[in-house]
C-alpha cells in the first residue's frame, strides 16, 4: 500500500508561464495560473507545475559536478517530427547525433534535459 500518490511534478524556472506554454506545445493541456507558480494539467499524465525561482541556474548535462536534478522522459511516435516540433517550440538539443538510438536529449528553454523516446 502506497503511503502517497504523485500530485504534481514541480520545476524550478526563471519564468513559470513561458515554460508552461513550452510543455503545453509538447504534451498538451493549458497553463493555469500567473506569477510565481502556473499548472500545466496533462492529459492522462500528472499535473506539471512550474515554480519561478530567482537566480535559477540551469543544470548541466552530461555533468557529474553539475547534477541534471530530474528529467522528463516524453514518449512520441517519431522522434524526427517530434524533433521538428520542440525545436520550434525553443528547445536546444543536448545529445541528438545519433539517429539509431531510440531517444534524443534536449534541453527546455529553462535549461531542464528532457528526453523524446521512440520506445
């Protein structure tokens, strides 16, 4: 018997609105809120909620020193359209040469790694 249940994914951000909208273009939903905190309710998924945090300082990937803190693994049908998608949305790519691979590392305008899987 599980003592809790997850109630959000909570990430740190400089700006809480944009990031939403950035994951509302991938995942769906609409941003609910203003200021220092906006839910993201996925569809099927659990809620997203981004938190404004002052001098937030992206992580690092790969880096051992510079620890990624979390990251999101996003299930897609073809990771090159899917590509073509969150590139436009603003992400960066991290780790996406390799082609054979069934996933492809990117990085959220906040700075946060995230995954598209092909799996």
């Amino acid at each position: 018997m599980s003592v809790a249940k997850v109630g959000a994914v909570v990430l740190d951000c400089p700006d809480p609105r944009a990031l939403a909208g950035f994951y509302a273009g991938i995942v769906g939903g609409t941003p609910e809120g203003e200021g220092d905190w906006v839910d993201l309710a996925v569809p099927g998924g659990p809620t997203l909620a981004f938190q404004r945090a002052e001098g937030h300082v992206p992580p690092e990937w790969p880096a051992a020193d510079h620890s990624q803190q979390f990251h999101l693994d996003l299930t897609v049908e073809d990771l090159d359209a899917a590509e073509k998608e969150i590139l436009a949305l603003g992400a960066k790519p991290l780790d996406t040469e390799d082609r054979s691979r069934t996933f492809r590392v990117y990085a959220d305008p906040a700075g946060h790694p995230f995954c598209l899987c092909a799996c």
